[in-house]
C-alpha cells in the first residue's frame, strides 16, 4: 500500500488496522496461509486461531506445521495472547468444550426468554 505526500512516495511496512479494509484484507491473508489446515487441525478468524485437539499425538503435530507456516510468512505471535492445554473457554462468543462448539448460553437467554406471540399480528 503507498500513498503520496508532497514529491515523495512512502509504502506501510506494516498495514494499520485502522484502514477501512484492513480486517477483510487480513482475512484473506490468513485464509491463503492456511487454508489446507481449515476445519481439520484449526480455525481463524482474523486474529483469532484455534489449534483443534484431535488426537493427543498428533497434537504436537499440528502445532508444529502451525508455527512453520508462521515463521514462514514471517508473521509475529504475541506471547500474552497464547494459551496450551486449554479444555474449554470462550472463541468468537462460541462456547468450545471437549465435546466441539456450542452456543453460548448467554446468547441463547434471549431467545429462550423470549414469550410465544399471542395474537395474529404478533405472529406476522
């Protein structure tokens, strides 16, 4: 990305979040860095990226050609951020479990809360 002030010519070395496409744009990167590892070892959204645990001993695996393509892209992880051995918590409002993803109770309170309709033009 370059832009132009006065007769100079200056390029991001880093894209600023701030930018009006910069989360698309970062998802299409990470969908490209990733994309055989969707929906068999992890998940990502954005910034967010969830290492699935299938097998305990292919675990180790997995992680491994997580932080080969990481290092291949030159891409930096935040030590603060990370977490291992983790066996349920909260990812994009989704409840994960030992059993998979579940929707988030709190979400749900609405819904369940919420009163049948009573007369016709609360139905429509």
């Amino acid at each position: 990305m370059k832009f132009t002030i006065e007769r100079s010519n200056y390029c991001y070395q880093v894209k600023p979040f701030g930018l009006k496409n910069a989360r698309p744009t970062y998802q299409r990167l990470m969908d490209k860095i990733f994309h055989e590892l969707f929906g068999k070892t992890m998940e990502v959204y954005v910034d967010d990226m969830v290492v699935n645990l299938v097998k305990a001993e292919q675990h180790a695996t997995d992680l491994e050609g997580v932080f080969s393509k990481v290092r291949r892209h030159e891409m930096r992880l935040n030590p603060e951020k990370y977490f291992f051995d983790i066996t349920g918590g909260k990812f994009l409002e989704f409840m994960i479990a030992q059993r998979g993803i579940e929707a988030n109770p709190d979400k749900c309170e609405a819904i369940l809360a919420m009163r049948s309709p009573t007369c016709l033009k609360k139905v429509q």
